[in-house]
C-alpha cells in the first residue's frame, strides 16, 4: 500500500470517528469524556489532513486558489502501484 493510501486510510478513520462522537454527542451533550475524545480525533484528523496535503495536495477543490488543482494527482484506476 502507498503512503497516499495509508493517510487517507488513517484520515478517514479518525473522521469517521469524530462524525460519530458528534452524533453521540447530539443526544448525549453532558458526556465530557466523548467531547474531549471528539475533539481529539478532530485534532488528529486535522493534523493528517495537513499532513496528506503538504504531500500530496489538496483534498477538495479550491483551497489552495486553484479550483482544479485536486484532480491533478493520478485516477485510482492509473495507479501502477496498488
């Protein structure tokens, strides 16, 4: 598997992790111990995301100035290395 691959693996779990705190957290909002793990899968999703983008550019459109500047990088299906 490529570096590409496992940041946006480890990015996606920390995310999904995150989302669902939050939603715990919708009907649970005096749970203090899922608000601070909440905050700290969003912390290190964060600390990823910028990790993936300083490596292999932006994740979405537009950040950058450059609207199409996330589609630069090769189509799953042009990948030689997977």
């Amino acid at each position: 598997m490529t570096e590409r691959a496992i940041l946006l693996k480890k990015l996606s779990a920390v995310e999904f992790a995150a989302h669902e705190l939050h939603i715990y957290l919708d009907t649970h909002p005096d749970d203090v111990s899922a608000g601070k793990a909440m905050n700290e899968y969003d912390r290190q999703a964060n600390a990823l995301r910028l990790e993936f983008e300083s490596k292999f550019g932006p994740l979405t459109p537009g950040e950058d100035g450059n609207r199409w500047a996330w589609i630069s990088d090769p189509w799953p299906w042009n990948n030689q290395e997977d």
